[in-house]
C-alpha cells in the first residue's frame, strides 16, 4: 500500500471517529485513539514541550502517547484505522 492510500484510509477513518460520541467510549479506548492519531500526525511527543500547567487529564493523554512513541506513523495510522473499523462493527 502506497504513503497515499493509507493517508486516504486514514482520513476516512478519523471522519468516522468524528462521528462518534466520546462518552460511549470507554476512557482507555478513547487514549489509545488519541496516541495513535498523535503519532501519527505530530511524531513522537517532546517531553520537553510539555506545559508546567500540567492537568491531570493532560498526563493521561501524554503517557498514552509516550507508550506507543516506538510506532513510526505509519504505523499509527494502520493501527488507528484498526481500532476505528472495529468499533465499528460492534
């Protein structure tokens, strides 16, 4: 699969996401969502542009995205892609 066609199968699947409602997600899917789209359109996460005004709800978000920084992003797009398909099929 060509860099195109998988940033095509990405954007459909981040239009599906849009869709979706945040609460009928469980927290740790809504994470692992977040990470691999962070991964997959910013890059690895800069511990050193992490704010000093530091939220609870930030650090969650920021470990998640920590944990998968090994994923190149193409990596992370196959892998959102994934997730996104299978919640849909629930």
């Amino acid at each position: 699969m060509d860099d195109k066609e998988l940033d095509i199968r990405f954007q459909e699947a981040v239009a599906i996401a849009d869709t979706m409602s945040q609460a009928s997600l469980p927290q740790d899917v809504q994470l692992r969502l977040y990470a691999y789209y962070k991964q997959a359109t910013f890059g690895t996460v800069d511990p050193l542009s992490i704010s000093a005004t530091y939220h609870l709800r930030d650090a969650f978000k920021t470990n998640a995205w920590m944990q998968i920084s090994h994923l190149s992003a193409d990596e992370a797009k196959e892998l959102y892609i994934e997730a996104i398909l299978s919640l849909t099929k629930k």
